[in-house]
C-alpha cells in the first residue's frame, strides 16, 4: 500500500508530449523514486488461373480450395499406416522383449506416434489467444474506385474471399469466451494482387498511443506473474495500477467497461480498423481512412451477471454460436462502412489522427457503406485454419497504405515477427490459409518446413541467366503514398525524437464524449463493471487514483463508483493539458450500443420452451414452428429428456434440459400453455431458470395457467412494480400460438432494460 501510495500519479506524462510548441525534456528514468523504496523487491474471379490454383473459382470462394484437395485427408475405408505410409498392424502394444518384458529401442511405430504427439502443440499468440474463425466473402457494393484502386473494390458486385477470426484478448487459448475483453475482428482479404489483412478489434480506440507501450499493458492484464492468476480477467491490480498512470487509456477504459466488452455474439458486435489508414486510388491520390464493420443483426450484448454464469454453463458459447449460425444457414453478415477526410480536415479537428486513443466522430466524417462481409462456412480443421492463420498490419495491397499512427507502425513490426516464433519460421505464408491466391513470385528461398520447390538456377535479382525474372513490378506494383514530412514541422522541431505531438496529451475529452453518449442504461452499467473491478483490486490507493482519474471524465461517475467503494472523493489527478474547451461534438447518438438495434431478425436467438406433463402440445408447438420460421433456435426444455405427455394426449419431445442447458444460454423464454407449470414451480432448477430469464431482462411469454411457476420465480410480483415491460406477455393460454410475432418482436428487441434495478429485485 505504502509502495503504491508514494506515487500517487504519473508525475513524468507531461514529460512525453511536445506541449505549447516546446520539445518535451528528455524522460527521467524512473518515476519518482520513494524514500523507503526496497531495492530488492476475389474475386479471384477475373484472374488467377493458373498452374498454382488450378481451376477458376465461383465469386468470392477460394481458389486455393481446389488444390487443398490433395491435403484433405478422409480415412473413411482407409488403412492405418504410418507417416511414412507403411500399414500398421497392431496399433495395441509397443514392442516387447518378452510379455512381461522391456519395451525395445526398434519399435519405430511407437517411436514416431508419441514424438508426433509430444509436438502437437504450437505457443498459443501472446495476446488473442482464443478465438474462432470463419470462411466467406466480401462484396463490393458501391463504386469507390476514385478513391481506391485496391482489388477488392475493383467493380460494385465484385466477391473477395475472406478468411475472419475473431478473439478475446487477455485469456489463453482453453479460457471463456464472455469475460469482460476486448474482442479481436481480423479480417484476411485474399485479393488477386496479394494478401490484405484488415486486423481490427470491436473497439475504435485503444488504450495506448504508442507501440513502445504495448508490452507494459499486456502484462499488466495478463495473469500477474508471481502467481498466474486472475485468467481472462482486468480485475485485478496490476492492470488498474497501470492503467491508473496511464490517463490517455481512458477513453478505450470506458469502452470495455461498457456492455461493448461482453457481446452477445460475434454476430452482434461492430468492428473497427482502429487507426486513421489511406486509400490510395490509380493516380496515386490518397484520402485518410476510417475501417467499420456493422453487424446486420444489430449491436446486442450480455448482462455482466449473465456473462459471469454462461462462463461456467458453455465457455464456448460465442464459438458455438459462431459455428451453429453458419451450420444452421443464418449466416454472420456485416456491412464495410468507411470514413474518410482529407489531410487538411483532420488538420482542423481538436484531436490528432494519428492518435489511436481518438475516434473521429461520425457528426466530422458520416459513414458510407461500401460493401459487406458474408460468412458463410466453418473450417475444415480448427488447428490447420483458425490456429494456423497469421494476421499482419503489414499484410496491404496496392490501393491500400499506412499512416504514421505509431502504434500502427509498431504493429507492422509485431506481426511478422511474432509468426516467426509462433508458426516456426519465415515460410508461415506458404500454410494454405495464409498463402495468397495471387502467385508468389520472388527469390526469398529455404528456411524451416519449405514447401515450395523452386526451379532454377537463379536466386537473385538483377539477373541475366533467368532472363531478368521475376522483374520488379513498377507501376503496376504497390507504391508508398509520397509524403513530405519535415516541410509540415516546426522549425525547432529536431528530426529524430522520442515525443508525441501536443494534441495526444489531451486524455479526457474523448472520454467524456463517449460518457455523454451513452444512455442511463449504459451508464448504469459502466459504473456498475468500474464497481466489479475496482472491488477486485486489493490496494486502496489504486482504487483511489483510479476514482481520482473518473472525476476528470464525469463528476457523477466519480462519485458514483466512490460511493460504491465505500470511499470518499478524492481530488481529481492533474491533467497533462488543459480539457478541450469547445470539442467539434459533445454528444455522438451513434456511440451508443443501442443506435444499431439490427434489422428485426433473429437469427439463430436461442429461446426456451419450457414444457412439463400436461403442457398444451397445440400451443407450444406452434409457438416453436413460428420462432424456426423466423430462423430462430427453439428448444423444448424440460426437467428430464424423452417426452412430455401434453393436456391432448400427445407426446413432445424434451430436446434439453435444464440442467444442461440453464437459463443463462437463451435469449428468450416462453412458459408451459394449458399446464405443467405447477409441477415446475416445484422444481428449483425450473425456478431459478424462469428467475435468472427474468433478472436478465430477456423476453418472457408467461400464458395464464404458468402463473404458479412465475410466482414462484418471483415475476407477478416485479412485473407488477414496473408498469412498463415489453419484455414480458402475460397473456390469455388460447393466445399463446397467435402471440408468436409480438413475442419474435420482443425478442429482437433483444433485452427489455427498463426492467433492471439495482439490485435486481428478483
Ligand atoms: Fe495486436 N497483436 N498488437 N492489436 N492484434 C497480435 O499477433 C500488437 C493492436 C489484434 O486473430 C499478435 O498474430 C502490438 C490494436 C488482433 O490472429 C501480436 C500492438 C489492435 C489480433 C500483436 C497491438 C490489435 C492481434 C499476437 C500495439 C486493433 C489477433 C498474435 C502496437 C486494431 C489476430 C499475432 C488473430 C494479435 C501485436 C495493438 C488487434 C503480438 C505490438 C490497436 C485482432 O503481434
């Protein structure tokens, strides 16, 4: 505590930043040092026929499917052999000398089946550890070619193949998919002229501006390392400790204390390119660039007491969700929406582009959709695809360039080289998820695991004995925008430094934009997730510069999480710079989770029918058959599989149970019509189900008869103190099969929020 306490803010951040026109002083080496411190302590459609990929694809598939033929392997009828092909005869016993012997040296079969397995595990990536990928497409559905001449915009209907993987951050590769995270969205364009990775996040902004800082705050998030623990989690000391001296993260702090950071689907969340990049059209021309991916089905997230219990109940639930929408045909669809401005706006605006802690704001630069993105087919083999996939910043194609946001420029670095040690070796582009559909030309040769076979004599480049091939490309080849970047400094400014410029050492201003534009909802539920975290954190003077960091984005959030703390309010940190005093935009609709409710469809929701001895089969089923139709996932859950007698003399099948499939892993709940609802008011499991459905605000279709079991739960009585619920239909039993679209509407809807107190009342 003493430790902590003696520094009770970042004293050397103003130190970083080139401030009035003055160049910072060069950093000290330590923050302030206290006295009693202890020392030791495509379309590939038009071209790419070729020797490589065989034959033409359809629109938006693969061409690198047709000749991955070859390496699928299907043993149906098959023989086992060995790696080298040899049948094995007895795959039962090792060699032995005698029966009761020691096993021998020789026996070559045992030897290759336990060396192949004792290597069957490559280093997980050191951040986005978890995830889940997906095969499809994207369209180009607007003509943007006077902005950008890169491949995938080349014609408005124009297919790319695409390979996505989303992620979790912090977690390793077995940890749960809804903790409270950041979410990957890297998107890998397999473009006729090159691989173009677009490896974006479902957050616009991020929590460091420079790349030098990358490290300090993975590990702080990560498990601490004296002990391994927490997993997949922030809430814990190390990263609010950091975090605390860090004020430029928090604006991306508010975002993952938001619901943004629990998603209920990776169908359901946004994705964003993060940083400013360029189009760059044929004339060379480049206009600054903002990525966004928007979710057809809307943006909708988890409660936090939902997420915590589906961690426990199905820690696969967005893979899962992910798998079953492309298996079941609701396939994941996403508009690519852009922002772009020119050198000479973003010049104007109070914040830098170049700022990865900064979005620009959709009132400066509205958002034009420009394609969308289909997936449309889960991997073959998780470890060959998702696993093996290697995403790099660097990856871009012609049409396509950087800027000078450095984190980005850090990143161009980071990729490739964590590949190295992860897929073991510079050929990683040649595993067939990463190798590009565009021929790979070029005199860069051998290295571990190899798989092209060079032809040839020549290596190298400028020759005469190949003819002078493969010859440099020119014009027709990718070009870096030219860029004059002294002419636009200062004259004091030196050339090389380690700085940033002033407008990053504005830290709040974009945070209080985002505060302003949430609604009471998400508020609550911000200052509820800080609640959690803060708790978690066991050093007071932590949780105390954290408040004192709140009070510089909203006094009543300050105060809030400080009376939630049991603590009384600290003064504010001090600022690097002064607050902006007239930011372009106060309050940005388009920042709230709610300004993209989707288009009505409810694709792949999961919603419960509750069914018991006794339940009207007419009814039930045909609130089950509307809710399939509308691409739904119903389930008839019940307290034991096999089949429930209905009041017709009939049987339903339980396709669930409660036990295996709670509450927590539906969207939606509709209680037994005409009977069965008594016995389940007798069951807890029943009871706790109808509860937790309820506390979590999601649609409930209660007939008259199933009274017994929502009293028991706790409903009649909550529903009776707030009079306004579109979540819950209480209605008449004979209405329940004609009340199927009010109860779809209530679904997409998604969460009935006005229901939710502090506590919950149920
Ligand atoms: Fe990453 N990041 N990152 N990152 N990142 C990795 O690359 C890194 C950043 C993102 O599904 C690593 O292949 C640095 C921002 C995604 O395979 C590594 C910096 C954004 C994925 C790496 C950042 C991201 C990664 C680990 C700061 C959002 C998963 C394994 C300069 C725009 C891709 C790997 C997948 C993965 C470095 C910051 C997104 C170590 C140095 C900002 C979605 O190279």
């Amino acid at each position: 505590e003493a430790l902590v306490a003696a520094i009770p803010e970042n004293v050397n951040k103003s130190a970083e930043y080139a401030l009035r026109g003055k160049m910072p002083q060069p950093p000290q080496g330590a923050t302030a040092k206290p006295e009693n411190l202890d020392a030791t302590a495509s379309t590939i459609t038009e071209s790419n026929e070729s020797e490589k990929n065989g034959a033409k694809a359809a629109p938006g598939e693969n061409p690198n499917q047709g000749p991955l033929q070859k390496h699928r392997v299907d043993s149906l009828g098959r023989a086992l052999t060995t790696n080298q092909g040899v049948p094995v005869g007895d795959n039962q016993n090792s060699l032995r000398a005698g029966l009761r012997g020691p096993t021998l040296l020789e026996d070559f079969i045992l030897r290759e089946k336990i060396t192949h397995f004792d290597h069957e595990r490559i280093p997980e990536r050191v951040v986005h550890a978890r995830g889940s990928g997906a095969h499809g497409y994207f369209e180009c559905t607007e003509d943007i070619t006077s902005l950008t001449k890169a491949a995938p915009f080349a014609k408005v209907g124009k297919r790319t193949p695409v390979f996505v993987r989303f992620s979790t951050v912090a977690g390793e590769r077995g940890s749960a998919d809804t903790v409270r995270d950041v979410r990957g969205f890297a998107v890998k364009f397999y473009t006729e002229e090159g691989n173009w990775d677009l490896v974006g996040n479902n957050i616009p902004v991020f929590f460091i501006q420079d790349a030098m800082k990358f490290p300090d705050v993975v590990h702080a998030v990560k498990p601490e390392p004296h002990h391994q623990m927490p997993q997949a989690s922030s809430a814990h000391d190390t990263f609010w400790d950091f975090i605390s001296l860090m004020p430029e993260s928090m604006h991306m702090v508010l975002w993952q204390m938001s619901d943004r950071a629990i998603p209920r689907s990776f169908r359901t969340m946004q994705g964003f390119g993060v940083h400013t990049f360029r189009l760059v059209n044929a004339a060379g021309e480049a206009t600054l660039v903002k990525f966004h991916w928007t979710p057809m089905l809307g943006t909708h997230s988890l409660d936090w007491d939902e997420a915590v219990k589906i961690a426990g109940a199905d820690p696969d639930f967005h893979r899962r969700d992910l798998w079953e929408a492309i298996e079941g045909g609701a396939f994941p669809e996403y508009l690519l929406q852009i922002q772009t401005f020119t050198e000479a706006e973003a010049e104007r605006w109070s914040f830098d582009v170049l700022d990865a802690t900064k979005i620009v704001p959709e009132e400066l630069a509205p958002l034009r959709t420009v394609g969308r993105l289909v997936l449309n087919r889960n991997p073959d083999n998780f470890f060959a695809e998702t696993e093996q996939v290697a995403f790099c910043t660097q990856h871009i194609v012609p049409g396509i360039d950087f800027t000078n946001d450095p984190l980005l420029q850090g990143r161009n670095f980071s990729y490739l080289d964590t590949q190295l040690t992860r897929l073991g070796g510079p050929n990683f582009h040649e595993i067939p998820i990463n190798a590009p559909v565009a021929e790979v030309h070029n005199n860069q040769r051998d290295g571990f695991h190899r798989q092209a076979i060079n032809r040839g004599r020549v290596n190298y480049e400028p020759n005469s004995l190949a003819g002078g091939c493969p010859f440099q490309a020119g014009a027709r080849g990718f070009a870096t925008v030219a860029e004059r970047l002294l002419a636009q400094q200062a004259a004091t400014e030196p050339s090389k430094l380690r700085a940033k410029p002033e407008k990053f050492a504005d830290h709040y201003t974009q945070a209080r934009l985002f505060w302003a534009s949430q609604t009471p909802v998400e508020r609550a539920h911000i200052a509820r997730a800080f609640r959690f975290e803060l708790t978690r954190v066991q050093t007071q003077a932590i949780r105390e510069r954290m408040v004192r960091m709140l009070r510089n984005v909203d006094e009543g959030l300050a105060a809030r999480v400080a009376a939630d703390l049991g603590m009384p309010l600290p003064e504010p940190l001090s600022m690097v710079a002064p607050p902006i005093k007239n930011p372009e935009v106060a309050a940005s609709p388009a920042l709230s989770l709610f300004a993209r409710p989707g288009d009505g469809r409810i694709l792949g929701r999961r919603v419960a029918l509750l069914v018991a001895d006794g339940v009207s089969g007419a009814a039930a089923s045909a609130l089950y058959d509307a809710l399939l139709l509308a691409g739904a996932v119903p389930r008839y859950v019940g307290a034991r599989l096999g089949v429930v007698r209905t009041a017709e003399g009939d049987e339903l099948p339980v396709e669930v149970t409660i036990e295996a499939a709670p509450s927590v892993l539906f969207d939606a709940a509709a209680l037994p019509p005409g009977g069965g609802a008594a016995a389940l008011a007798r069951d807890g499991l029943a009871v706790e189900f109808v509860q937790l459905q309820y506390r979590h605000c999601k649609p409930l279709l209660v007939p008259a008869s199933a009274a017994p079991l929502a009293e028991a739960a706790g409903v009649r009585a909550a529903a009776a103190a707030s009079d306004a619920d579109p979540g819950l239909l209480v209605l008449p039993d004979d209405a329940v099969a004609g009340a199927a679209p009010a109860f779809i509407k209530a679904i997409a809807m998604h969460r009935a929020w006005q229901r939710q107190t502090e506590p919950p009342a149920v």
